[in-house]
C-alpha cells in the first residue's frame, strides 16, 4: 500500500509519549511534562538569583519581579524555534526568559548542567517521593486481600506442581514481603540522595567564587540556599560538571527492584486465571477479545509484566552510563537521560497503576479451589507422612523411597486415566511405612493443620504494613486514576 | 518548591516522544504515528473486506464504499473514549469505523491480533526499507569523505597509544567496512522477513475457513492477497496468535547492529576532537556552551553515542519478550512492542539524521596531524624497523628486546621532559639491530610507506559502496533534515 | 560461622567453568577449551610460517618441522608462569613455543590480533557449524512429534485462557516454524561471516607488506592462504586492530534468537506440565525433590528458559562493545570477550543438549487433554457460532453481544459452582443468535472441524524440515549427551 | 584446519572458570569454589541437626560426631556420579554425607532450597562483607593520590574539550566521591539484608512444625539459631520456597554501582594516557605489544571498563529472574543463579584488585599537563573572563557574545596554524569587554585561583575516607594480589 503512509498533516510533535498518555497518573506527568519543566527550571532561576541578591550581587530588584512576572509564559514553540537556530537547548531557554522578563540578569555564573543536573534531581527525588506514598497505599491494599484471605486453603505450587497447602492470604502476603524488603531500598535511597548543586564548569565552583570575589563562605551559603529550595537533605562535595550517573542508575534500578513483588503477583494471578482458580477482575462493560467475548483475559496484570520489562530497559539504558564519564564529564549521556529517566517514571507509575486496580479487583474462585485441592491432597501430604513416619521410627531413605514409588505410581494413573487416585491405598498397605489407611485419612482430614505457619506469616506481614502506613498517612490520600 | 509541579493545564496527551519530536525524520514519524496507525488499520480492514467480497462473501458494494469514504476521518478523542468503556483498543477502533461507515461489515472472521500484528509488520518493513535507503545514502557520504582524506598520513592508535600510521580515509573506511558489513544483515532481513497474515485466534485460520464453509483454497487466496496488499515476500505457516517475537528481536538487534559502525566514527571523531586533530563540524550561530562560548562540543556525536544506547535498551526490551510466549499467545508483549518498537525506530532513524550531518560536515586539522606524526614517527616505525632488522638478519626476540629497551627509555624521557626524542640515535647505536641512525633516517623519511595498503583498502571500499549506490538509485534522492 | 571459608588447599584453578561442566557439549568443549586453544594457535602460527616460507621468506625447512614436532606439547601451567612475567598473554605463549621448537621464527609480521583475532574467529565459525547442525537435529526432533501428535486436538489458550481448539502437533509446528525463521539467520551469517585476516597493528597489513618488500600481490597471496587454512569463505577490507566487535553481537544476538522456538516450547511444556496434560519426561530413578519425592518438577524446561537468559547476559555483554572502539581499537574488550563468547556457546549448547531430551522424551496424558476439551468446547466453539451466526445472517455486533452475555454467565456459573456449563442451551433460546440447542451441539460434535488448518500446517512444517534434514545429512548423525 | 578441534584428552571438566582463574582473589574463589561450598552445606546441615537434637528431637549424639568427622572428605567425583544417576544435585549431596557418615539423620524437614537458599545467602553476604573491606581499602588508596597532587593544576574537560582548570587530586575526589556513594548503598544493604530461614517446602514450615509436634515456639528458636549460625542480623517472615529474586538483583546492581566510580577512573586513566599526561603503571620486564615493545598499553584501566561491562552482563542475568516467579517458587532461575551469582562476585573482584594496582602505580606526567595548561589558559579563563566583565558592568550576553567571536576564531586558527593563540590581544581590544590585555594577562598569572575550591574538596574527600578507615580497620590488612 505505498500511498498509506502519506500523511499531509503529519506533525513532528504528533507522537504523543505512549507511557504518559496510557499508563501514568497525572501527577507525575505533572512532574516531567515540557510546559512543567520550563517552569521549574524558571523558578530554580529565581531562587539562585534572589539568593544572589540577598548574598549582595548587584541585581536590580525590580529584575527579579520581571522575571516572576513571566514564569507561566510558556511557549514551547517559540522556544524550539530558538533551539533550533542556537543548537542549544539552555542557551534557548536563557533567551526566551530574558527576552520575556527583559532583563539579562539570570543564570550568572552558572553553566547549563548547574541548571538542568539540578532541576531532574529534582524531578527525580520528588517522583520518588510521589510513588513511595502510591507504594505504601499498593501495600496496605495487598494487605487488606491477604487479611481477607488469610486462612483460604490452597494448593502451594514449586516448579508449577503441587508441593504442599497453602494460603492465598499467606501468598499475597509472601509478594507483599517481597515488596516490603524493596520499599526499605527505596526508603534508604530518598534518605540519602545528594544534591549536585551550584558547582560551575568543572565541578570546582570557580564562577561563583568569582562573582563573589573568592568569598568561600558566601558561596557556601548560595549553595545551602539552593539545597533548600529544592528539598533535599544533603549534596556532593566534589563532583565534575555533572553529578556521577551511577546515581541514575541507582534510582532506576532501584523502581526494578520495587516492580519484583509486583510482578510476581502478577504473573501469579495470571497462572491462576489460567487454572480458574483466580480472576484479575472483570469489569462491567469490557470485552474479552473481539472475537472470543467470553474471554476474561488477564490483560491488567500481562501489562503489570509488561512494564516491568520496560523499565529493564531503561535500566540498561542508564546502566550504560555508569563508568563511561570522560574527564569531568561529557553528554552523550544528555540523550539518554532526556528519554530514559522519565520514560522509566511513567512506566513504573503505570505499574503501581494497574496493580492498584488488580489488587482491589482481583478475584478467587472458592470452588475450583477446593476441587483443585481435593485432587492434589494425598500428595500434598507426602512430606507430612514423610515427617511423622520417621517420628514413628522409620528410616528417612526407606520411607521417602516407599513413597516416592507410590506417588509416582498414583500420580501417572491418576494423569493416564484422568481419575482420583488410590494413593492412600496403596501407602497404608507398605509395611516401610508405619501408618495404614486409616491412620492417612486422619491426617488428610487435618488439612488445615497443612498449612504451618501461614497464618502467623499473615499476621506479622499485616502488623508491619500497618506500621508503614502510621508513618505515610498520606498515603491514604491516593486514589488510583482509571485505566485505558 | 511545594507548588511548582501544579500545572492546572496539565494534560496527559501533553507529553511528546521525545525521540520523536526531537530526532526521527517526518516519513518515519508517519509511518508511527497514532494517527497514521488507526489510517493504516482502516485500509486494512477494506483490502480483507474487498478481497472477501470478491472470493464470494456476501457483502454490499455500497458497505465498502462507505467505509471507504470515511478512512481519513480519524477522531483520536473519540477512539480513546471508548477505548475508555470498553478497555480493549482494537474494539474501540472497530466501533469508530463501523459508526462512521453506517455498517458492520468489516473485521469478519479477524482476531484483534489478525489486524495488529499484520498491520505492525507492514510498519516494520516498510521501516526498515526508509532506514536501508538513508543507510545507503549514509555509506555514500562516507565514501566521499574517505576518497577526500585517502592519503592524508596520521598516527594510528591502538589502546588509545600511537601504534603505526594510517590514513584518514582508511580510518572511515573501517568504519565504513563495519556498516557495510551490519548492511548485508539488514538486506537478508528485509528479503526474508515473513508475514504473519490471517491465521485467527490461535493460528489455525478456523474463523476464515468457516466464513468459506472450509473451502481451503479460498482461504489461501485470502491469504496470498493480504500479503500483496501488505507489500511481503513470504508468510509464516504455523504460527500462533501472533507472528514469533523472536522476529522482534532480530529487528532491533539488527538495527542495534548497523549503529555500530556509525557509533565507532562517532567515538572516534569525539576521541579526536580533544586531540584536536578533527572536528564534527560547527554550525555558524552555534553556541559552545552557555558559559564556554568558544567550546567545539562533539554534541551530535555524543548524540549519536546515546542514541546507540538507547536502541540498545529497546534490544533488552523485545530480547525480555523471547521465550516468553505462553501456549498460543499472551499480549505481556503488548505494551512492550507499543513502546520499544516505534522508539527503537524513532532512535535509530536519529541516529543516521545525525551521522549525516556529522559526516558530511566534519573537519580534520591537517596543521595538528602533522604536529602529532612528528611526535610520533620514530616509534611508529618501530614495527618496520623490527621487520627491516630481522630482514636484515637480526633475531626477532633478540632486535625486539634492543627496540623495547629504547623505546621505553625515550619515550619516559619525552614525556618527562616534554620534548622531542632521541630514539633514532639510541636504536642506531645498539649492535643488537643491524641499522645505523642514517640507515633509520632514510627509512623515517619515506612515511607515505608506512600506511601500507590503505590506500587500496580505501579504493576497495569506494568500489563496494559505489556498487551499493548503483542498486539502490533512490538512496540518492533522501536529504537530511535539521538537527535540532 | 568464621572459619567455614578456610580452604587450605584453595586453588585458583579449582573453579571449573559451570557451563561447560554441567551444561555444554564435550564437540563444543574441545573448540574452546584452553589447551584446545593453545594448539589452534600453533597450527595458525605453523600456517602462515609454511605459507611465508612458500611464498620466499628466507626461512629453514628445519624450524618448521620443529614447530611441528611440539605442537602438542601444551604445558598451560608454565604459559602461565611466563604470563605472570610478562604480563602478556600473546607474548607469554611465543615464548613457549619458540623455546619447545628451540627457534624464532613464528609470528613474524604478525601483532597479537593477529593470531587471536583470526583463531577466535576460527572457534566461532566452527561453532556455528557445529550448532547447525545439532539445530538440524533438533528441528527433526521436534518434527516427529508434530507428526506423531498432528491431530491429537487439545485447548489452544491464549492469554493463558482457553481460545479454540488446536492440536498438539500444530502447537510443536508452531515453535519449530519459529526455530525455523531463526534458522534461516543462522544460515545466512554463516555464509556470509568474514575472517578478519592478517592485517597488522592498525589494518593497514603494514608489516606483511614490509616482510615482502612492498610486494602486494605476494601478501595477498598470503592473506588467502591463511583465509583457506581456516576455512572462511571470504575476508574483511578495511579494518583496524581488530575485526568490528559489531560481528560478535551478530553472532550472539543470533543465538539468542535461536534459543526463542525452543524457550517458547519449553516455557508451554512447563504450563502445560501445571494442567496435567504433558510431561517433559521423568526418566527411572529420578528423584522429583528431596522432600516430596513425587513430584515430577520440569527441570530440563526450567533449565531451558534459563540458559535462554543467560545467552542473553552474553548479548548484553557483546552488545556493550558495539559501538565502543577507540581509533583503530582497544582491548577493553578483551575481558569481555574472554568470558562471553566461549561462555555464549556453552549455553547455547547446553540448551540444544537439554532440548534434544525433551523434545524426545515429553509425553502427553491424553486423558486430561480429553476432559479439558470437553470443560471448555462450548466456549470454544464461540467463535465458529459467531461466524455461522453472521453467515445466516445476524448482524454481528447484536450476535457477538448475545454470546458475550451468555458466555460471560456461563463462565462465571461454573467457576463459581465449579460444575459443567449450560451454555448451549442459553445461546439456543436466544433470538438474537439464529441457531437452536440442537443446531449447536451438532455444530460441536464436529470438533475435529475446529482445528482448521492446523494438520496442513503441521504437514507443511514436516516437509520443510525435511527438506533442511536432506540439506544436512550429517545432522542425522548428531547424538544427544546425558544430562546432569 | 579439520582435525584441530580433536582432542583426545578432552575433559569436560578441563575448562576453568576464566573470571575466577584470572582475576578474583583467593579469598573470595574459596567462598564459591565447589568444594569449598560442599564444606558450608556440610556444615549447616550439622548446625540444624545439633539444633534439632538441643531442642528435643530423637537423634542419636553419635550420629552428629560422625557426620562432623567426615566433612572435609570431599570427594566431588563421587558426587557428580551420584548426580549422574538422580539427576538431582542436593540428593546427591545427601547421600554422599550420609554414606560417609553412616547415619541418616541430616536434612531432617528441609527440602533443597532450604539448604542451597540459606548457604547461598551466606555466601553473598560473606562475599558483601569481604568487598566492603576491600572497597574501603581502595578507597584509601585514592584519598592517597588525590593527597598527593592535590594542588596539581590540570586542564579540566567536559565533552572531551578543555573546559576549565582543575586539579589531579580534585579529579581522583570525584571519582572517589562516586565510590563514597556506592558504598553508602553497600553499607545499608549489608545491614538489612535479611535471610530466608528454614522455611520448608512452600513457605509456611510445615515440615519443621511437623517435627516439633506442632509446638511453634521450638521451631521459632531453631529458626533463630540457624540465622544466628549464619550472622544475618534479620529474617524474612514470609517467603516462599526461595527467598524473592529481586534480592540477588539488589547485590548485583549494587556491585555494578559500587564499579561505576572506578570505571569512570579507569576511563578517564586511558584517556590521559592517549594525551600523554598520565600512564596507569608500567611495571619492569612488561612488554607493550609484542609488536611494538614501547607501546604503555592501558590494558589495566581497559580490563577494569571490560569488566564492569561484564558484571552488567550479570545484572542483565539476574535481573530476569525479577519478577519470574511461578506461584510459590520455580527453578528456572537455578542455573542462571549458579552461573551470575559467583561470576558476578569474581568480576567484581577482580576489577577492584586491578583497580588496586592501577591507584598505587598510576603516575602523571608533569611536563605534559603544564604545556597543555599553557595551551589552553586564555580559553580556559573565559568563564572568569566574563564573570568579571559582568562584575565589571558589562551585560552577560553582549560581553559572551564578543568572548565567543574571538575564542572561536582563535581556537580555529590555532588549529589550523598550529601555533599559539592570540585570543588574548583580541579580546583586550574588543570595547564590548571591560578589560584590556594587561588586566586579562595579570588574571591569567593567577591560574591557581582558576581551580576554585579544588583544594577544599580534595580535603573534605581526604576526611571522609578517614572516618570510613577508622570504622572498617581491618580494611589496612588487605593485600593486592598479583595482576596476571
């Protein structure tokens, strides 16, 4: 079809970012949009010049209200215009700003990266920040469903066949653990995430020094001063022109780590949809596929796995970075970071997204379970014979052998032949085994027993989520957007 | 700053790509684009609806006509709302289609996937040929620059250390060797690369041969026609849901792969840029850096560097997806393939505009070269005064220890010193090596020698890229866009 | 528990390579094993003696024969000594040779690269032939199960939910058709992969040349000879120190690729091993775990999906190098290489190795499958009622709602009770549906019809694999080792 | 070359662990190496045995003497055997003690991962613990050399470009300050890394329960001796039959993090190098390249950057496993857990015992810096230049503009002409600058006021090593080991 591509209103500005549009929330667009970027970056402008001011720089004060003046005037089209002749991104911001404000006062003593190094670790941290409380809300809701499914008995998987019992309380709250152990990374990370700060060219904070005629101490008050107009709790002594990358790579490996209990879940719940005995949930109104209606495909936690591979590679993309700085620093890395820093944000906010959703309506089927475990049970109670066969004095090897052979045995009758099995049967009658029928009933009827400590695990997992959110109040305050 | 990232006017379309919008080329970005998608899927849909109608289905003329007559009305808001309702993309476009035609004709006997992944194809080939033309006008470029420079003498480097000269038309020549190299990949690719066609839900192609009352042949000819209609050389026989993702990877990677020789000359134009012996150009108007006026920044090879990068992290991105099928098919692939496939395209089409600028306007400062050969050609010679000592009769070990020991010795002294050396005196003097200082002074003047054949190695490459440029004519005619 | 690590008689060679012990084959071993290697070296290194004492270097007959008289003598811990000394792996085993041979004559006007460039690529090339063949294998392998089980109609799943009927014959066909499209690449960079040849320190084949007075025709004379000693069907022009790392990635990225058909079929055997309906095989003896003896675990699929990954730590790896060469090379990826390409081959090898014994040894419980089947029919049947229903007229919008509404109830009924389903009768009493109970349940005894297309596939697959088996009679000969 | 690969003595296990063999260090080879693991699985299965029989259970005293009296037979042939046979590798390891000892009484209630789980996380964590020391060793060394040329002026360089003066010292404190924070990530994830327990089958420790007739609090004080026997300061509550994979991504992404300041070192080295300003170490009887003797390769800083790369590759490996978990646990992440695990560690090791050599023999070359300094200082003051035009009264854009004109010009003509540059004359006799030749020559004497707060920076990085020293003084009792 050789005209189908032609499109006479094609657009460069018409591919819309795919992650932000379908996948992330509002505020954390809000954080990384162009229009949003420009802004902070005018503002970090101001705060350096009134801090200039203040320290005793020679700046008119009615330059400092034009600027304000004009902060929210932004035109994204003039300024590509500009970047487009200069061929320098800051360079075109500079001019647009002073050209609004009519003044040629910002920026003074500053290069590009004191700039823009600063304002993304400012969109970092506070993204960050922003889905540490969507994390806390996501645990507290995995709580909520392992509470509800505390003592829910089912057949526990390992290599996908049945192993031993169960809970699905106790396997929402073994993700949820997963989860917990990730967000104490985070927590960790947020603590201690330094500024670059106002360091010049090179990293030696030489213009500064020079604006104020070699006063250290001075210098060192305008960079305090930038520290706390941005938020953060501590910065960098000795840096380049730019801060070290591996700290990107911190971050982002970092939203990896915290998408592993998720995604777990997810692909759990995708396995259970598939033997029925889960849903992710099924909205009113949604279509299955649209030839096979009927389907309820996991199609919210395909997608939670989904992202998760996409924020892998955006690991990598940043992960590349790390150990290839020259000298005191170089951009190849610009191109990088513009696309893969806030491209792994997104992703990871659609994630925490649809695991929101996933989490509140997912679904169990008590049914299927129960026949599930009905089949599986003899077998499920192996090691417990096992156990309380060598408490009765019988040998480990012997009797695990007599029971392998008989499982074995059971288990391929039971798939040729498509019926229940016969495995109590045939272990009551083996004389290495000092339990009979009867006694192997008894114990299968205990299934609750089956499943140990399960709901203790429960128990504590609750207790410690409880004890998060006491420290992230506001992260009740989450609601969960709509999915596409 | 707590207010700063409120931005009332916050939509979540206003997030661009920034691969698009600020690298890609307009004819890729259309074969991408949201809108151009939903136009490609519209003729989709009438090429199968009018190929059905003519193998005998019972469809009205006037149904396709009026399908026909509104495929350029394309209204994303109003898909993405009943993307909204229904939560599944494909039937949000059916719906549009079939409101705006009045019918319910098309999609019959489709799965979502009969659509998307045939008209995903088309935008992958159809990509891949944009790309191996602006390649092929790439490669010529380089020849060109490679014919200028051919003869012109400058030290080889190898571990970064001058190692024996070279030429710089040889040099882009080996870059130019690693294209053409990644290029007959990419031409294999392109002729071999199958389309999935209409094989149904899971592969089967059930729903089209019931809608034939299983007339095999019928359904073949269906088949061979979507295939014309797409452009393809071959389909795939037993195939699931989707086409292999497998076939992904080989995409990417091999795009990942023809960026590595355009990533070499970039490292090296960089490498040379701070030895100041080239430069990738400079824009009159261009501003160095903001606070560094004069600074030649290697910007677009940096650039070229990153975008290298990039593509690699889509690489791991569709590299997660092989193996990762679940019986017949599963779509965890879908919001990976959304993201990674246009962007990898989006990067790499960045990636060449770049390199086309770089090598069409990169410079050499000859001045610099021969300062630097100057420095140099003593211990370049080494490996010829080596060869020329064990011509003459000299034991390799024993003439190559003798040419360490000065080697070493004079080149401390130079770099201590900061001077010139004095190897040609120490080498002439020691009996182990059967040359004079007269002897090795005659051998040093004839330094055009020392490049060996690459002069002819240039040759051959113009002949082989010239023979390229004569099988793809339309190479010829692609112009570079600006950079931004 | 603090002295646990003591290990008085640690030695650093005590660490066998994993991959090649557990995994690989002994073919494969013998290629990349570090004697093995030694003794390429020394019959390249008596090659290009041989060919430069034809082609007139004054040379004796004698140092030949010497050469050769030792070529076997392979004392690694003394090389390794000699290493210690030198720092230099090249430089270290020259010595020992020349000092075996009680001559100098080897590796004159050669640079390291060389010799190792050209013997690596050697090992590559061998290995790529050796795993087509075995892929040959394998693929036959996989064909006669397809045929066995060509009609053998089982639950195609998407979405890892039942979507139509399918057989398991077609599912095989369907990863093989994707090893095939894999295959295909294989084949092609086999033909086309070039040797780098004897090309000197930078390229420039400066030294040859010098060797023979300038005498080009004489050192192209050379360059084929060493081309044919290694079997390569054509050479690099212009290149550096070293052949363009991109190859590497081309060859790795390659067998990534390959790993996709069998990663699928392997991770669907797994899921399929969870349903009950196939098994990978269970050979007499095994233990299915320590604990719970019955249980079949899939191992060998398990094991597959994780070389799969591994391979593509290898991809990353290599990947890193595309693109990062300085001037005319470097070897900061020697390391890399060192470890990634043998390591590469090893699990690509030890892959295939697990896949010959599943592919021979998986079996199916044909029981399940049957009662699975008869679950899930009438939904699977959607479709087919959709298609009927539209060709008798109904609209298909209105038929598609009615089957969404009663599927969509029935599936929920029968989870929730967990009985059999009463679809039929609901879409029979349906108006909106032109079909009675009857007209549908006669439409599903006719179950084999659902399948479609899939036994022409699976024929279509066997005739070509067939075809490729002709292509390489050797293949047949391939014999599958034991796993561990 | 047909019969090369031929080797009749071929062993499988001939290939040695290159990582391991090359360049870990004895220390850490003992932690991992095959018997030595056997050793620490010995060991533990005694600690929960003794434990077993403290707290209750019937076994015999003598049984544990006699497993403890044969521990350290360790006869790994013996075992691969048996593995051979079981195709199962801790049932091997079972019977190989058992037979030994003569009792059956070890791994009482445990299933495999409870052993392999638990010593693998003691392996990492010991391995944390022994790189943390090394760490801190090295960054001694650093705070050495930046000591030393504290005050050596450099040309400082942003995109490869002289951008501003610096120091040595300041240079090797920021790359130091990129390891100090790498090592707060180490330090924090040393001290919550928690261990999974004996945990049983899927999770719920069932099996143990089982053993202790149901009494909980029993198995919580064998639960705690076992953490305790290992030195884990924690344990996970809710697991299942493995420890959650994200935990090994979070050791080996922070092992690529914690290589991500001394690989931008090493880079940094390689690019002086080729300038001729610094070399990493020559040691005596080291030859450059066989072919050219004189060439001062940087094949320790290329080995450093390769292996970094390297341990990326690992990180690609486990961080597949993130996020792959089926249901309760599956072992598809087994064999690229044996594979990442140890290979990552010994890279890891290795690059930090190279790094240690380079620290210690890197030397600079002082002639070399100053002529470049003199080079560059009247570009290299333009940011002063215009910070005190600025000062002076000038507007920032007009006094950049007239500086950019005839920087740029100059620096062309410099490199055209290859002389010096005369950007001082022309920019005293530019009216648009408040300064003539005399007052911008008296502000280029005073160079070292050029480096800003270099000097203060080294001093704070000098502290802050310091304090790391005293808290980790075992840190001064490594010792490098030889590079080969």
């Amino acid at each position: 079809m050789p005209d189908s591509t032609a499109d006479s209103t094609a657009d460069s500005t018409a591919v819309a970012n795919v992650l932000a549009s379908r996948y992330a929330s509002d505020a954390l667009i809000g954080l990384w949009s162009e229009a949003g970027r420009v802004r902070l970056e005018r503002r970090f402008w101001i705060a350096v010049l009134r801090a200039q001011f203040d320290l005793g720089l020679d700046i008119p004060a009615e330059a400092i209200e034009a600027y304000e003046s004009v902060v929210d005037k932004v035109d994204l089209d003039s300024i590509r215009a500009r970047e487009q002749r200069t061929r320098h991104d800051v360079k075109a911001r500079i001019e647009e700003f002073c050209d609004l404000a009519g003044y040629e006062h910002i920026h003074k003593g500053l290069t590009s990266r004191d700039l823009t190094d600063n304002v993304e670790q400012y969109q970092i941290l506070e993204s960050m920040r922003l889905l540490r409380l969507k994390y806390v809300h996501l645990l507290d809701a995995v709580k909520d469903r392992a509470e509800t499914w505390r003592d829910l008995v089912i057949v526990g998987r390992t290599h996908h066949a049945a192993a031993q019992p169960t809970t699905v309380g106790k396997r929402l709250a073994m993700f949820g653990q997963e989860m917990l152990e990730a967000f104490a990374r985070l927590d960790e990370l947020i603590a201690r995430y330094p500024l670059r700060g106002l360091k010049g060219a090179v990293g030696t904070g030489l213009d500064q020094l020079t604006l104020f005629n070699g006063d250290t101490a001075r210098v060192a008050q305008l960079q305090e001063r930038v520290q706390q107009h941005l938020g953060f709790g501590r910065q960098l002594g000795a840096v380049g022109q730019v801060y070290p990358r591996s700290l990107d790579f911190d971050v982002v490996s970092c939203l990896y780590q915290l998408g592993g209990g998720i995604a777990n879940l997810a692909r759990t719940v995708r396995l259970m949809a598939g033997a029925e005995t889960a849903t992710e949930g099924f909205v009113p109104g949604q279509v299955g596929s649209s030839a096979m209606p009927h389907k309820m495909n996991t199609r919210s936690t395909e997608r939670i796995n989904g992202l998760q591979l996409i924020v892998g590679g955006y690991v990598h993309m940043l992960g590349g970075l790390v150990g290839d700085q020259w000298f005191e620093g170089d951009v190849s890395c610009s191109v990088v970071r513009r696309v893969a820093l806030p491209d792994a944000f997104f992703a990871f906010d659609g994630m925490l997204e649809t695991a929101l959703h996933v989490v509140d309506e997912m679904g169990v089927y008590e049914a299927v379970i129960a026949k599930e475990l009905e089949r599986f049970l003899p077998f499920l109670a192996t090691t417990t014979l096992l156990m309380e066969s060598v408490r009765r004095g019988a040998g480990r090897e012997a009797a695990h052998e007599a029971i392998k052979e008989h499982a074995v045995a059971a288990a391929l009758a039971m798939r040729q032949a498509n019926t229940g099995s016969n495995l109590v049967d045939l272990l009551g009658a083996d004389e290495r085994i000092p339990l009979d029928a009867t006694d192997i009933r008894d114990i299968l009827e205990h299934c609750d027993a089956f499943v140990g400590m399960a709901g203790n695990q429960v128990d504590t997992f609750v207790e410690d989520v409880s004890r998060l959110c006491s420290r992230y109040p506001e992260a009740a305050q989450i609601t969960k957007g709509r999915l596409l």
